[in-house]
C-alpha cells in the first residue's frame, strides 16, 4: 500500500488493533488517530513516512504496543506520551528523531521494550532520574548521539536482559553499580570513549553471556578475576588499547568466541590456550605478537576461525594445527614465519579461506592443498615459494604474486625456460615473462623495504544516512528555475545542475529522464532511500530525493572539482600527477570493495571517468552505482560476458575497473576512435611488457622513480581484465595490492 494513511480509519473508534507495518505509506499520521481511544496496539513501522510524531499518540492511553520504527519521521517525542502508562513496547528506531528523550519516557513504569536506535538523541543515555523501569527487559540506544557518562542509575534496571547502547559518544568508565542488573545477558557497549579498565564488577554479573566493547579506549588491561565470567560466550574487545592476553582467558568453561584485534597486546601467545576445547572462534589478528605460535593451540579441536594476521610472529607453522579438523578459516599473513607449509594442511577438510601472504615461507606448494573439497580462498602471495604451482590448485594469480621462483600456467611463466630481463623503450627495466608476474622481483623488493603494518580500518557499521525528500518548487528554487549558470552536465537519463537548499548546503541535482524509472515511483522511492544509507568517504553521498508528479531526482554532495574526465582530457597535458592518480584508482578500489562487500545489492557498473567526481582534495567519489542485476545503458567497455547476459555482476565490475586503471594510465578513452581490436586491455597486452613507454602517458613515464609502480598498477590491470570472470580477482584483493603498490 502507498499514498497517505486517509484520516477516515479514524472513524473506527472502537478499534483495538492497527498495523499498518511494511508498506510504502508517506506524509504524516494522522493526527485525528486521538480519536481511536481503544487502541491497545498501533503499528506503523517500516514505511516512508515524513512528518513530526504528531501529540495526539499520547492521548491513546490505553496503549500497549507502540511502533514508528524505520520511517522519516522528525522532530523529538511529544511531551504527551507521559500520558502513554501502560505502554509496554516502544520502538521509535531508525528515524530522525532529535532531542532528549527521556525527560518524556523516564516515568513510564511498565516499558518491557525501548528501542531508540539510529536516530539524533542527544544527552545522557540516561539520566540520573531514571528508577522506574522495573520490568524493562531490552533496552537500544545505538547509533544516536548520546554523551556524557553512564550514570549509576543503570544499576537500577534489575530486569535487564539485553543493553545495547553501542554507536554513540559515552566517555567515562563502566559504573560499579552494573553488577545489580542481575539478569543481563547481552552488554553492547562498542563504538564509544569509554575508557579506563573494566571493572570486576562486570564479570560478577552470572548471567552475562556477550560482552561486546569494541572500538572504545579501555587501557587498563582487561578485567582481573576473569575466570568469574562462567556464563561468557562471546568476549568481543578489538581496537582498544589492551597490551597483553589475558593468562586466565583460557579458564572461561564456556567461551565460544574471543576477539582482541587491533589492540596493543604484546609478548607470547599463552600456551595454555590450547585448554580452552570448545572455543570456536580466536582473533589476536593486529597486535604485536611475537614469538612462535605455540604447538598447544592444535588441541582447540573445535575451532574453526583462528586470525593470528598482522602480528610479529616468527618460526615455523605448527604441524599440530592439523589436529583442528573443524578448522574453516586460518589466516596467518603479514608475519616473519618460515619454514615451508606443511603437507598436512591436506587433512583439513573443512577449510575455506587459507591466508598466510606476507610471511617468508619457502620451499614449494603442497599438492594437497589442492585437494581440500571445501577451499574457495587462497592467499599464497608475497613469500619465498618455489617450484610450479600445482596443477590441482584453480585459484586467480593475484593468489601467487610476489613469489618470485614460483612457475605454472596460472602464471603465464613457464617452469621449463629461462626467464631473462630486457630493457623496454625509454630505459624502463621489465620482465620479458606473460602477463602477471613480470615485475615480482621489484615488487618483492619494494614490499621488504616498506612498512608493513596496514591502516586501520575504520568500522563501517554507523548509523545510516537519512533521505531528505524535497519538493519541485524547492528544486526550482534552489537551481534558479534550471538556469543555465547552474548547469554541470547531462546524458541519456539525465541532466545535473548545481544547486543551493534553504539551509545553505551547495548540492547536486540530477534530474532523471522518465526513461529512468518510467511509471515506477515506488521503486524509486525504495532505492533512493537505500542509496542514502550508503556511506563511504568514496562515494558520493545521497541526501535527498523528489519523487512527485512533474520531477524525478537525486540529490547529493557537490564535488567542487568536477569529474576525473575533465581533468584527464581537457588539455595536451593532464594535471594530475602519479601520486594523485594513484590515490584515485586506490579510493575508487575501496569505494567498489565496500559495495560489493558491505552491500550485497549493489553493484557500480558506470566505470567511465565522466561518473568519478573530486573533491576539493582531489579524492575521488564515485557516482551512478546500481542495483545489483539491473543493465545499465552507460557503462564503459563492459566484459565479454555481457553480450549474453544483460545481469551484471561483481567480476563484470572488476573488469571495468581494469579498464578504467589502464584508461587512466594511458589517457586513451576505451570508447575512443583508436585502432584496437578487442578493446583497450587487449590493445596494451600487445605493448605489455617490453614496450608500455610507447603506450603510456608520456607525463607519468618521465618520472623514472614512479617505474615500478606504475608497471604494478599495469600488470594489476591485465590481471582485472582476464577473459574468465573467476580468474579475475575481487575487488577486495585489488584494495590489498593497491595498498602494497602505493607503500
């Protein structure tokens, strides 16, 4: 159902129940619904409503059941719904709603249910009055812009099943006072400046089964006493400032999953980890580890994710880590082992994801590897392996790069003759071997004298972006009525002007042919307001849409320096150096990754130079991404495979985005009128690797310092835009070599 809720369903006075939940319902609620006295339940979540909460809500007293949650609406919570005493269950979430909500709900003594996430509340998550919650159960506060510090009070909450107040901006310590909410079974506190240690207070709680307090800045080591924690299931604190495992972790009789990544843990992995027999999951992965990895871990017969990644481990890989038969994922990259791997990893049938790239290990690749029935990922890369790669291992190159005495067709380097070295035109050193590993020597090197500690990424799971929705005439007004002087660009499906709002953000409204979407506003509706949940600092943001009768369009952040096309062609000479071209490809890489990672409906497919924006830093933001399936009629030179199909798909962006590294290495357009056969990629194959000076921009080539990476940037392109879609790597995997490339 769409359209405005008809104020005529008020005339059911005698109503008891009304859900109007999971429709597409816009403008405001009725504020004649005071009238619907009996109402015990009214239900009005997961629609595209956009008003204020009216007052008249807090006239229907005998309301039990509230739920506004996942609308547009705004504003702050009436003042009436003190009235609403009998209210057992309120979810307002993923709205915008603002101000200090519990100077409104604190009194209402029989809230069994609270649900305020993803809004713009602000103050104390709760304030100091707040005693009269006896029977409240669940309370969520997350994703909202609460401060201050945790109050005492809390502890007054003695039927508190379930705390999540992560995503927000608390400071200060954890209150002693915790251990009186006697019943607690989950405690989220991620995501806030919460610091100091935490008290034992904590582990006093009995029923405590998951405590999550990730990306926080506790510093005082983990709480003493650890073993009181009977009930603890989960123990989740990464990107702290923990220094050392604790050594009673392994006395938890019930822990399943322990997580202390990027913190600052020093020393030896504790062998008595391997007492711990029914832990599923460990993750010391960015800390600074160091030593061996202790053969005692092999007896977590049950474990079936260990990441001990990006740590300063040494020695050999255990063998008895074939004893973990239930073993699904196994990362050890980016340490100091060495050794060779060992012929047992065979024994590990349930093994997916096998990751130990960056590390010294030597020696050739064992054939049993190959015969893991269960193995979709493999990471190989940047060591000292040897020898051919076997036959039995169909996996995409970008798996074995960096091992400078590996061979195999998977490589395009034959095992069986001399793989000499000839100068290209211009006095640039590459290798005369195919395409993929030409330059891995120099890669080696480069990677060895670079550090190798990576960023940290930031998380990325903060509070969506809501959708402004705008009318015509505020469109009109804010481009000028369309003038002339506003106008940025157009093409088949639409035309972009620079605008100014009422509140003085300067935007981008691009206005949609009815080709677009046609007669389907309700998917346009849909899709806008999904586009405005997609938050990354390489993509443009969304913030408002016009869906109404004469006008179809999208609102979003103005990029004050055009597009990477303007800049690539607009005169003889670009005026971007390498190093910013470099960063381009790289944030467009990162930006593509968190679609196809983070979002599993989307897809960019519009991979021309026209679609990347800059910023005034010259960052690039990219614009026109799609639903994951729907055909684009704008794209650049799509792969092969899409002249049998009209879905598009993750490894059809990954040729794209092949396409468009070489485009912007060459500053030859893939749709221009130049003699290829076959396409851009294929064209440079044809140079590639003895004559790319002859192909590339003349403006990069002389800059002899910036060879190798430009000849990696090259060769990673090559690798993008492989003819079989699963030998192209993901776009995950372009982000990691693009990172190493840029070092």
């Amino acid at each position: 159902l769409y359209g405005a809720i008809t104020p005529s369903i008020t005339d059911l006075t005698e109503l008891t129940v009304l859900d109007l939940s999971n429709n597409s319902f816009m403008g405001g609620i009725p504020t004649q619904i005071s009238r619907c006295k009996e109402l015990t339940e009214f239900n009005v979540a997961y629609n595209l409503l956009t008003a204020d909460v009216p007052l008249e809500l807090g006239f229907l007293t005998k309301l039990k059941v509230l739920r506004i949650n996942d609308n547009n609406l705004y504003g702050i919570l009436p003042p009436t719904f003190s009235n609403l005493t009998h209210l057992a269950h309120l979810s307002v979430a993923g709205n915008m709603l603002s101000g200090y909500p519990f100077e409104t709900i604190s009194i209402l003594k029989n809230l069994e249910f609270l649900d305020l996430s993803s809004n713009k509340f602000k103050g104390s998550v709760l304030n100091q009055t707040v005693v009269n919650w006896p029977k409240l159960a669940k309370f969520i506060a997350r994703a909202n812009n609460f401060d201050n510090v945790l109050p005492a009070t809390l502890g007054n909450l003695v039927a508190l099943q379930e705390l999540d107040i992560s995503q927000n901006s608390i400071q200060g310590t954890i209150p002693d006072k915790i251990n009186k909410c006697g019943n607690l079974v989950i405690m989220n506190l991620s995501c806030n400046a919460l610091s100091g240690a935490i008290p034992s207070a904590v582990g006093e709680i009995p029923t405590l089964s998951v405590l999550d307090l990730r990306a926080n800045s506790f510093n005082s080591g983990l709480p003493t006493g650890i073993n009181g924690y009977n009930n603890l299931v989960r123990l989740q604190v990464s990107r702290n400032n923990f220094l050392a495992i604790p050594d009673d972790l392994a006395t938890l009789p019930n822990i399943l999953d322990v997580d202390i990544s990027q913190n600052h843990l020093e020393g030896v992995i504790p062998s008595t980890l391997g007492t711990m027999t029914r832990v599923l999951s460990l993750n010391f992965s960015y800390n600074n580890l160091s030593s061996n990895i202790p053969p005692q871990i092999g007896d977590c017969a049950r474990l079936s994710v260990l990441d001990l990644s990006h740590n300063l481990l040494k020695e050999i890989i255990p063998y008895t880590i074939i004893k973990m038969r239930s073993l699904e994922c196994l990362n050890l990259s980016e340490n100091h082992l060495s050794g060779r791997l060992p012929e047992e990893f065979g024994y590990l049938s349930e093994l997916t994801e096998l990751d130990v790239s960056g590390n010294a290990i030597g020696g050739t690749i064992p054939a049993a590897i190959g015969t893991l029935p269960r193995l979709t990922f493999l990471d190989l890369a940047f060591n000292k392996l040897s020898g051919i790669i076997p036959t039995n291992l169909n996996f995409p190159a970008s798996s074995f790069v960096g091992n400078a005495d590996l061979c195999g067709p998977i490589l395009n380097k034959s095992c069986t003759t001399y793989v000499g070295r000839t100068v290209a035109p211009g006095g640039m050193m590459v290798s005369a071997a195919g395409l993929v590993l030409t330059m891995t020597v120099i890669m080696i090197l480069t990677w060895w004298f670079c550090c190798r500690d990576e960023t940290d990424e930031l998380n990325s799971s903060f509070p969506a972006g809501v959708l402004r929705r705008l009318t015509s005439e505020a469109l009109q007004r804010a481009t000028e009525d369309f003038s002339s002087i506003n106008y940025i660009g157009s093409s088949a499906l639409c035309t972009v002007y620079k605008a100014e709002l009422s509140d003085g953000l300067e935007v981008a409204v691009k206005v949609l042919s009815p080709e677009y979407y046609g007669s389907n506003r309700r998917s346009f509706s849909m899709e806008a307001k999904m586009f405005a949940k997609v938050l990354h600092p390489n993509i443009v943001k969304v913030v408002g849409c016009c869906n109404s009768v004469n006008m179809v369009a999208l609102v979003s952040e103005l990029m004050p320096n055009g597009s990477l096309e303007k800049h690539l062609y607009a005169g003889e000479v670009c005026d971007l150096t390498w190093i910013q071209r470099l960063d381009i490809i790289l944030g467009i890489a990162e930006a593509v990754a968190y679609m196809h990672h983070e979002w599993e409906s989307l897809l960019w497919c519009d991979f021309r130079t026209r679609s990347i924006l800059l910023d005034a830093l010259f960052k690039p933001h990219i614009s026109n991404y799609r639903i994951a399936g729907n055909p684009s009629s704008e794209e650049n030179l799509p792969p092969a495979e899409y002249m049998f199909s009209s879905i598009r798909t993750r490894e059809g962006d990954v040729f794209s985005y092949g396409v468009l590294i070489l485009e912007v290495l060459t500053r030859i357009s893939p749709q221009g009128d130049v003699s290829w056969q076959g396409g851009l990629a294929l064209w440079v194959q044809q140079f590639y690797p003895t004559t790319l000076s002859d192909i590339l921009d003349p403006q990069i080539m002389e800059l002899k310092h910036h060879h190798t990476s430009i000849v990696l940037c090259t060769e990673l392109a090559l690798l993008c835009t492989q003819e079989s879609p699963q030998e192209r790597p993901t776009m995950s995997d372009v982000v990691h070599m693009l990172q190493r490339i840029r070092r």
